[in-house]
C-alpha cells in the first residue's frame, strides 16, 4: 500500500521518524525512536522481554484526537510487540470527574479498535497509594505540612533562589505517622495539612523541591464514595500505578520530561518495581484547541452542541462527523511520533479521511444548491431507471437503478446564465453530460418577477444514453442530477472550521481563544437526494457525488434525513511520492 504524504508535511515526518525516510511508503518503514528503545529493551531481555504500556486518561472529559494519536501509540506498540496494553483511569480529582466520562472513554477506545488488556482505576489502588506514603513517612522522606498551599507556593523559590524550608519539614516520624492516619481518618478540615515528601528545596528542578503527595479533600469520589478525604496529587499516583501494574513503557507526553527525576524518585525510595517513563511530543492539529478544559468550557457555554458536536476535535465529535476508526489510525501512523513540539495541518487529517472514505462510501446523487430544469422534448409520464456505479473504487459495491424523469434538480453552480472564461458546463446553447444518462443542451432560462432564475429548460438527446449510438459521444463536462419528483429531501449540515485563525490561543489582549470563534462554522440547507439514501442508516457514510462525503446524523427522524458534511471531495494537499 502507498501512503501518500502531503508535502508540507514532509519535514516534519521526516523529524519524527528516524533514519532513512522510506517510511511512509509502507515497506520500509523505519523504526521511531520508542519502538528503538523498546527493541533495544527487548533484545537486552529487559523486563523478561515483556512489553506492557498502558493509556491512562482522567476522566474528567472526552477524549480527542490528541488521544488518539495516544492510543493508537500505546495499543499500537503492544499490538506490534506482542504485549499488553492497560486502559487505566487516572481518578484522583474526585471533584472534575465522572462516570460518564469514563463510558464515554471506554466508548470511544473500543471504537478506535482497541481491546485493553485489564481495565484499571487509579482508584483501585488508593489502600496500596496509602501505604507507600506510609513507607515514605517511615523512611523519613516525607511529611505532614500545616501550611497552605499558597503559603507552600510562596515558599517554594524561583528558579534562581532556592526554596524555603518548611518549619513542619522535621516533624519526627511518629508525628507524621500520627498525623497522617488522622489525615486519613477525616479529623481536619480540607486544606488544612498536606503530606509532603521531604527531597530538596533547593533543587534546580521545582517539582523536586518537597512537592506535595497527598491533600485534604472532602468530596465524594465517583467509585469511592466517601471512603477517602485525602486523595494523592497526580504525580504520587501516576507512576505507582505504573509500577503495581508492572508497565514497561510508560509512554507520556513531553510536559512529563520534568516530572520524570519525581517519578524515578518515588520508583526508588518506595523500592518498587520500575517502569521506564519515555516522552513524545504532544499532538496539535491546526484551527482547534486540544485541551479538555477549553472544549469544556465549548460544551458549557453552549458554544457548540455538545461533546460530540462534529466540529469539536472529540473522538466522538469526529465519529459524528463521519470519521472511520481506519482514517484516524492512518492518521496517527503518518504523522509518526515526534520528540518536538510540532502542530499538525488539519488538511492532512482530511486528506487521511478521504483516502478511507473513497474506498467505502457508496456514491448517490444529491444537490445541495438546487435549481430546476425542465427537458422539454422528454415525456411528462415518463420515469427511466439509470444504471449507476455504487463505488468506481470497489467493483464489489455494485450497481444500482437510479429515476430519471422529465424535471430534475442540478446544481445551482453547475450553471451560469453568461458563462466564464473556461466554464465547460451548463449555459444557453451548451451541452453537457447528465451522468449516467444523456447529453442535454442548454435552450433557455425562466426567471421569476425578481429576475431569479426560476427553471433551466433544456432538451436531450435519445441517441446519447448508454447502448444507444452515440453513447460515445464527447462533450466537456458532466453533472449530477436529482430526479424532482422522486428526490428526498433532506437537511445537509455543512461544516467549517470551528475557528478562524491557525493558531486559536493567538487572542488581542483581554481576549480569550473563544473570541477567534468562526461564526459561520455551521450552514444548514435542505438538500435534494436520490431515493436510494431512503435506506441508509444512522452513521452511514456516503458520496454525493461530485460534492463531497456525507454522513447520516443521529438527529435524523423517520420522516427527515439530516446529513453532514463530512469533509469535501478535494483538499489543499498535493499529494507526493
Ligand atoms: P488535556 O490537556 O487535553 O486535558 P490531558 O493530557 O490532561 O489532556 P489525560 O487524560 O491526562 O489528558 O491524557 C491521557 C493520555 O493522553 C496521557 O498519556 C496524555 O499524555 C495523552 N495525551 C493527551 N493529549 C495528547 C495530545 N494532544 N497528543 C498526544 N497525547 C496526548
Ligand atoms: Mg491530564
């Protein structure tokens, strides 16, 4: 199989995948710098050769493509090294999350076409986290602080001066000890004590200067309950769940490169099992925001129409959309995996969207801008069934009939009353090709009082359908076209960007990203369609031929089918060798 690669693209790929640029056409794939490491591992024996990673989102939002890009890495390289892959719920801020995000997670992972491998929950080892902490405390290497948290702020220094040590910084051991079980047992109020650990407040690295592991909260946690009144801060909890997991690559994203001396930290003090945390750089794409938090405040503020509203960078808002599993995959193995920060042309998504969806959307004719025309020497009773092509791609996809009467509906654009410079298709005295049927020509045009064009009359020529004599005959152009009397009519949601500038974050000050907001994302039209889309489904995809890819929405009723526009049939992409 070809890939094909955009060129502006290119250089970026070339960053990502390492060595010899082969890569992309699919043979000669070279390997990227994580799945060195992990071969390297693998022939070392490390780990008894094992490879075990794990996807470990919070729930507290829906998953976006930056997550898939994750996914696809973490199940990929487990699928690819015959390994394991963990879905695990990072559940330690009781207050942002929730049960529906993690069915939406698991949803939307199983969509992608992944199976994990065990089902975990950060919550699950809140005991296990308990006594670490414990064992730090006994160590010597942590303790409780009375101060707040902006107070520990304060005194934590700038990179230039170090930080202040705490006065409760040496507490003995039986105090902390003491004073944590009542932590635990609910005896204080939420932010009066946290459990620090006790490294450096003078590192050059501020998250080693005694960062706090476990904090007051009395909140009710969506698995549970109320059993807990202290939760542990990220950092205690992530790489221990790695360790009790026995991960072999925790594969994160760069902000964690800071993190990492933390988490070899704990790995070592609590002498647990060790998983090796290993960096790639996140995934942007280009017109869209990438983080929970603003795709929240979207959904909040009603901004869109929800999660899965198919402009949201969602993993459901792009299945929404009509993005298949495969063109997302696809998607994430070209863009390869990066080890600097780099943003992502979204044509290139698209352009990886078509691909797939050329393959297996099935063609039907609709007109999205309709006007009239009348054959005025076709018979007024007559109805011809037309043999159409289901997929030119896939001889398997068939044939079907499509009605062919005296009044259709084309394109409004497919006619110009005075036509430009190099426009072949429809105007007075010209003729062009109705597909999959005749050669008409162009003999006038009805307008209404207002001079708007009301009907196109034209008049065929019999000779020109397929099997007939001049079945052969050439003429420039060829339109698409809508029986009037049979056409379903239907609501074609079209979609634009979501925002108007490359960069959304780039805001006049006093602004925020959601003023760079592109007010006409969103156009609603009726739509005439053959009748043949009367059986699609919710989620089918389809091409309306010559006008782009288009998928059946949810809110669609027995009575009205709704299609969005999935993406349009060309992209700006050339594509290259
Ligand atoms: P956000 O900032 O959007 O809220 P997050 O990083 O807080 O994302 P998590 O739920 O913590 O979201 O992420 C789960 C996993 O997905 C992590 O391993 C994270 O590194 C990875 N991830 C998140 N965003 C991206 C992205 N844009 N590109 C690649 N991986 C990502
Ligand atoms: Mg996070």
């Amino acid at each position: 199989m070809i890939i094909f690669v955009p060129l502006k693209q290119k250089q970026i790929m070339e960053d990502n995948n390492s060595a010899k640029n082969e890569s992309i056409s699919g043979e000669a794939k070279s390997l990227n710098f994580i799945e060195q490491i992990i071969e390297e591992d693998i022939s070392k024996g490390k780990n008894e050769s094992r490879v075990h990673t794990r996807f470990p989102p919070e729930p507290n939002g829906y998953l976006h493509i930056g997550h898939a890009k994750s996914i696809c890495l973490n199940f990929g390289l487990a699928k690819k090294y015959g390994g394991k892959c963990n879905l695990r719920f990072d559940d330690t801020n009781p207050t942002k999350e929730d049960v529906e995000y993690v069915d939406s997670i698991k949803e939307d992972v199983k969509w992608l076409g992944f199976n994990w491998d065990g089902e975990y929950y950060a919550s699950d080892y809140f005991e296990t986290l308990y006594g670490y902490a414990m064992k730090l405390i006994a160590k010597g290497k942590a303790y409780v602080c009375d101060m707040t948290q902006e107070e520990i702020g304060a005194n934590r220094g700038t990179i230039t001066k170090p930080g202040v040590e705490s006065p409760f910084r040496n507490r003995s051991i039986e105090e902390n000890t003491g004073l944590f079980r009542r932590m635990r047992n609910g005896e204080f109020a939420d932010g009066a004590k946290v459990l620090r650990a006790k490294i450096d407040m003078a590192s050059t690295n501020m998250l080693m200067r005694d960062p706090i592991l476990y904090r007051i909260l009395h909140a009710e946690h969506h698995r549970t309950g109320n059993d807990w009144c202290i939760y542990p801060m990220y950092d205690f909890a992530h790489g221990q769940c790695d360790s009790i997991e026995r991960i072999t690559h925790s594969i994160c994203t760069l902000e964690f490169e800071v993190h990492r001396p933390l988490y070899e930290w704990f790995i070592r003090e609590l002498e647990i099992y060790a998983p090796q945390q290993i960096e790639f750089a996140r995934l942007n794409v280009n017109y869209t925001v990438m983080s929970k938090r603003k795709l929240l405040q979207l959904v909040q503020e009603k901004l869109v129409s929800g999660w899965d509203d198919p402009r949201m960078p969602t993993i459901c808002g792009l299945r929404r959309r009509g993005y298949t599993p495969e063109a997302l995959q696809n998607f994430a193995e070209v863009i390869g995996v990066a080890k600097r920060d780099n943003v992502i042309d979204v044509s290139l998504l698209e352009y990886c969207l078509r691909e797939d969806l050329n393959k297996k959307a099935r063609r039907v004719m609709a007109v999205v801008n309709p006007v009239k025309l009348v054959l005025t020497n076709y018979p007024e009773d007559k109805t011809e069934e037309m043999d159409a092509v289901n997929n030119p791609e896939n001889p398997e996809a068939g044939m079907r009939k499509v009605p062919f009467t005296r009044e259709l509906f084309i394109e409004q654009e497919d006619f110009m009353e005075v036509p430009a410079h190099k426009y072949f298709r429809l105007y007075p005295g010209n003729e062009v090709r109705l597909k999959y049927a005749y050669i008409i020509r162009c003999e006038k045009v009805i307008k209404d009082e207002a001079g708007r064009i009301k009907e196109i009359h034209c008049t065929y020529d019999a000779n020109t359908r397929s099997g007939m004599p001049d079945s052969n005959r050439k003429v420039k152009a060829t339109i698409h076209w809508v029986s009037a009397a049979h056409a379903v009519e239907a609501e074609a949601r079209l979609y634009d960007k979501l925002f108007l500038k490359e960069n959304p974050e780039e805001v006049a000050e006093g602004e925020d990203f959601k003023s760079n907001l592109n007010p006409d994302s969103l156009r609603v039209k009726p739509c005439f369609a053959e009748p043949s889309v009367k059986n699609l489904k919710k989620g089918d995809k389809v091409q309306f031929e010559r006008v782009g890819y288009f998928c059946v929405d949810a809110d669609s009723t027995e009575n009205r089918i709704i299609f969005n526009r999935t993406v349009g049939l060309k992209g700006s992409w050339q594509p290259a060798k």
